[in-house]
C-alpha cells in the first residue's frame, strides 16, 4: 500500500506466490492476481449463506467513491 503524508491511500497492489512448506515453487492454479477497493460486503440473492461484495474497480481515477461492480460470493463471478 503506498499513501500520501496525510493517510490517503493513493495505490496498492498484490502478488501471489505458490510454494511448499519446502520453500520450492509449486504449480498453480492462479494465474494472476488483481486488487479492487472493498465498499460493502452485500448479498446479491435472499437466502444465500456465502457473502457478496460491492467494490470500487477505478477509486483512483475518479474524485468520489462510488461502488461500481458486485462480485458474487460463490462463483467468483462480476457485474458492472
């Protein structure tokens, strides 16, 4: 996370690596990994047991935070 003198955020990033309890590179399943701003944990469907969540995918380009995609819980699956 990096942030300016007076705390706000102003960027941050994730990296995934895949080792055994050795230390040895594994091969993995992820491909690649991306950050979103976390707004709200949320449930798409009444009755669901897993959680949601609203995200801000361009918090840094734009001067106000307005959620703009859903991230379904279970499926992994996305919704501007």
């Amino acid at each position: 996370m990096t942030s300016s003198l007076d705390g706000t955020f102003t960027g941050f990033n994730g990296t995934f690596v895949d080792q055994n309890d050795l230390g040895n590179s594994e091969t993995s399943l992820i491909d690649s990994v991306t950050t979103s701003f976390l707004n709200h944990i949320v449930q798409i469907a009444s009755g669901e047991t897993e959680s949601d969540f609203l995200t801000e995918e361009t918090a840094l380009a734009q001067a106000e935070d307005t959620p703009d995609t859903v991230w379904n819980g279970t499926t992994g699956d996305s919704r501007r």
